[in-house]
C-alpha cells in the first residue's frame, strides 16, 4: 500500500513527536518531591533545604541565562524558584531593557496527547512571563488564555531581580469553572526564552507531587500586643475613594476595627491636584480629617490634626509640628508625648511615580531619602531631635529597578550629583527595616490586586511598604487586612464583610503597631521612679 507524500508526511512528523516525547521524558535529575508551605514573598529562605531540580541551564552572557530550578508543593499549588541569570522585571516585555520573553511550558500528567507538543513535551499549561499570559492548551489546536490575575498567577518579587518564586494553581478558576491544570502525580516542565536560553539544556524537569496537606499560617490577630504601643495605618485610597458615599462605609468600618493613631492616606486627590484630572471627587486634608473624626473618636484630651501634600494626607491623634513635601510625598514631624515614646517621629508618606516611570521613581526616591539625611544632620526643612524615629510608608509602586527599594531601606542614593551621598538612615544600626506585612490570615504579602469585573493582567504584587527606624522603635504587630480570606466569625467580630477590601481600593490596607522607648512612673517603695 503506498501512503501519498502529505500523509506520509504526517506519519513522519507523528513518529519524530513520539521520540521526541521520549527524549523529553528524561529528567534532569532524579524526581523530587518536597510538601513545603512556601510563601511568595521575595523571601526565599523557605526553600533552606529544598535541593535544586537542576543546576544549570542554557544562556547567553548579559542575557537570560538560566541556572538552578526549585519546585515544591502543597494541596492547592505548585511553587518554583528559578534563577534567570540577569537582573529582569519578570512581568515586563522585552521592549523595556531588563525585560524577558521567558515562557514556563508545564505538562500537568505527563500525558503525550492531551495538550500541545512543545520543546519536547505535551504542554498542558503555558506561562509567558514578560507578555504577561496564561494560555491552557487542549488536545490538538483549541487553547484559552488568560491574564495573571485571572488565572491566579503569583510571583515575587515584583522589582528587578535575578531570582524569582511562582505559585501556580494546580487548579484555575478563571471563570466559575475548574479547569484542572495538573491532574497526575507527576509534571514535566521546561523554561524557555525569546533568546534561545532554555532550562534544562536538554529534555525536561521532573517532579513528583508530594501527598498531604501543609497547614493554614497561624492567624495575626487585630488587636494590639500592648495597649501603649502606637498604630499605623497606610492604605491607599483609590481615586478618593471615602468621598463616595456608597464606598464610604466601607472604610469607616475598617477603621472603627483597626482604631489607628496615625494614618497615611495615598490618593486623596484636592481640588488643587492635577496629578489625575479625570478624578472627580476630590478632598481636601481638612475634609478628610473631618470625616475621621467624624466618626472615630481619638482618646480623651486628644484630637485629630492633619497634613497633605499632593495626594499624600496624614492623620495623627498628636500635633504635626513640621511638614514638607511634593505632589509624590509628605514628611510630616508629630510630637509624641512623652508617656508614648521619648523621641520625636517623622513620617514619610508616600505615592511614587508608577509602572515604567523607573527615572521618575529613581528621583522621588532620592528626593525622600536625601531629605531624612538633611534632617539627621540638621540641614532639613524643620528641626528634629537627632534620635528621632522615622516611618517611611506608602504607594512605593516597586514594579521598577531594585535600586529603588535600596535608596529607601539602605540610604544607597542613586543619583548623588542631583541628591548628594548614601547615608545610614537607622544611624549606626545602617539600614531602615521592612514591616513583613503578611496577610491576617493568609500566607500571602502582596498589598495591590485588581480582580473582577476588570482583572488586571499583571499578578497581585507587592507595591506598598512600611520602612521604619529598627534603631529607636520596635515592631509589634503588624498585617495585611483582606477581608477576602478573613474568617467570616472574625469579620462578624469586627463588623466588616468578605468584599470590604475588594470594594474600598485595588489596594489592601496595612497595619503596623510600634513600641517606642518612654517614660513611666514607676512606684518604688514611697518614691515614684522614672523607668
């Protein structure tokens, strides 16, 4: 029987999908398993004793060069950790200089026909990191994509980096449906970029799903460890989201639970702002500070003072006794009493430039820091006590250039002909600390989401941040509140509803209590002793 040269064609190309498969099967190393609570948070000292799936991959020098790969898992995802061998934002596109065309390729039950043939393997599920998809292939042609936030796409950390973790969800749900992405016990995966680079060099990882369930992360509670330590509260409120009244309960109630001292608002737009014109409700600080006090009453003999500087406004139940500022930030001086805390507290509130704005963010970035330098070595806008605490909150929008994040936390200034030089801005004790900020009751630390009805197609991630002085101030209790994945019993608690978060901003709210050094009167026999 002669076979004609198209489907002699097929017969081929059939035949050299099925060896190829074969190939593909081989593992770079031997299979892996590892049932492991990993939390995605640019942290990566929970894969401490995770052995590498492989070493080294393949790469061009000054471009993606891929080395070791990680994977574990528990009952709902599977994480990997991969080094790409450059600094790159993994959510940017190779359009932007540090940007990627990495694609993760994962067959879900190493099956060779219920997917879409690709390097090797029958992909189930394909991830384009720097175009920001998600595509899941059925047999033969058909596929469906979706966006990061739809398809529940994690990774961290948001700014440049050479090393990344990802949770990806063995089971999406984009719309109300399951759509089982890994159903065996056993995946096969390959990482491939634009350029050539490929991990591994050859055939595909291995790993085998560990069995078992990881344990929920213990709860943090809302309430104080000490009721004389001193609540922060930094959230962004979306477009002057509180002046609408069908939003407004919303955060009076989250506030009524939470019972802050101080607050930094990001995004309370003024009449006077022209940073977003198409905003049409609009707040000036007094406003806004008038609304808090409005309903949340501050402690006998104290009341609500305020400041603002472009959409940056800051409420504190003690005297604002300096300000400065740009449209991008406030530094606001409060004079704690003496029975709070025996140093004076700066405040830095800030909204920086976001998305691809990285020079814009460079200079805010060195504006802020440079102005705590001024101010420890007395050159500043407003005089401070040299030991004074300082709180560096905010909208950071750390989508951009690590180096960033470094001017803030390490004083490491990036342009110093514009700004002058690094500093230690926690004195001695070198940089500023980062509030870890996990969520209330979820292993999770991303502070911006935008989900449903108009998912973004960037992941949930890690924008905001609280940097404080580890020197002079200790950090207590600190959270992210997401009403979302908050018992309904706490929420009956507090009287807070599931969609509260989702409904108030696309940002979460932040909470961060601190203790401070003070004076107390200390009884002593018959004398009253200073403690």
């Amino acid at each position: 029987m002669q076979l004609t040269q198209k489907r002699m064609g097929i017969r081929f190309t059939g035949i050299i999908m099925i060896m190829a498969t074969f190939m593909g099967m081989a593992t770079a190393d031997p299979d892996k398993s590892t049932l492991r609570a990993i939390s995605i948070d640019g942290d990566f000292s929970d894969w401490d004793g995770i052995s590498p799936l492989v070493t080294s991959g393949t790469g061009t020098a000054g471009g993606i060069n891929f080395g070791r790969v990680w994977a574990a898992n528990d009952q709902e995802y599977l994480y990997l950790k991969v080094e790409v061998g450059r600094e790159t934002i993994w959510q940017e596109p190779t359009s932007l200089s540090i940007g990627n065309d990495i694609r993760i390729l994962i067959d879900g039950n190493a099956n060779s026909n219920s997917g879409s043939f690709m390097e090797g393997i029958d992909v189930n599920f394909e991830i384009g990191l720097g175009n920001r998809y998600t595509e899941v292939h059925w047999s033969g042609s058909n596929s469906s994509t979706y966006n990061f936030s739809r398809a529940g796409i994690l990774g961290l950390p948001t700014y440049s980096s050479d090393t990344f973790e990802f949770r990806i969800p063995r089971t999406i749900r984009p719309f109300s449906t399951n759509i089982d992405i890994i159903t065996g016990n056993t995946i096969r995966f390959v990482l491939v970029d634009g350029s050539g680079a490929r991990v591994p060099a050859s055939g595909s990882m291995q790993y085998t799903m560990a069995g078992g369930n990881v344990a929920p992360p213990p709860p943090i509670s809302f309430e104080r460890m000490d009721a004389g330590d001193v609540r922060v509260l930094v959230h962004n409120a979306e477009d002057t989201a509180p002046a609408d009244p069908d939003i407004r309960p919303h955060y009076e109630r989250y506030l009524l639970a939470m019972q802050p001292d101080i607050i930094c608002f990001q995004e309370i737009y003024s009449p006077h702002s022209s940073q977003r014109p198409d905003v049409t409700l609009r707040w000036t600080p007094e406003q806004a500070r008038n609304w808090i006090a409005s309903f949340l009453d501050p402690a006998p003999g104290e009341q609500w003072h305020v400041a603002g500087s472009g959409d940056n406004v800051t409420i504190s139940k003690w005297p604002i006794i300096g300000t400065a500022g740009t449209s991008r930030y406030l530094a606001a001086h409060i004079d704690m009493p003496e029975e709070i805390s025996l140093h004076n507290l700066v405040i830095f509130n800030a909204h920086t430039p976001c998305c691809q704005n990285n020079s814009g963010r460079d200079a805010v970035h060195d504006e802020i820091s440079s102005m705590w330098r001024n101010l420890l070595n007395g050159t500043g806008p407003f005089v401070i006590d040299p030991n004074a605490a300082v709180i560096m909150a905010g909208d950071f929008n750390m989508v951009g250039f690590v180096r960033q994040l470094e001017t803030l936390r390490d004083g490491r200034i990036i342009n110093n002909s514009n700004w002058g030089p690094s500093f230690s801005p926690a004195r001695a004790d070198g940089s500023l600390t980062s509030a870890p900020l996990r969520h209330s009751h979820a292993r999770d630390i991303y502070t911006w989401r935008r989900l449903g009805p108009t998912y973004s197609p960037f992941a949930p991630g890690k924008l905001d941040y609280i940097f404080f002085s580890g020197d002079v101030m200790e950090l207590r209790r600190n959270f992210v509140l997401d009403t979302s994945t908050t018992p309904q019993a706490v929420l009956n608690q507090y009287n807070m509803t599931a969609n509260l978060s989702e409904s108030a901003s696309d940002h979460l709210v932040m909470v961060a209590d601190f203790e401070f050094p003070r004076l107390e009167l200390v009884e002593h026999g018959n004398q009253w002793l200073v403690h």
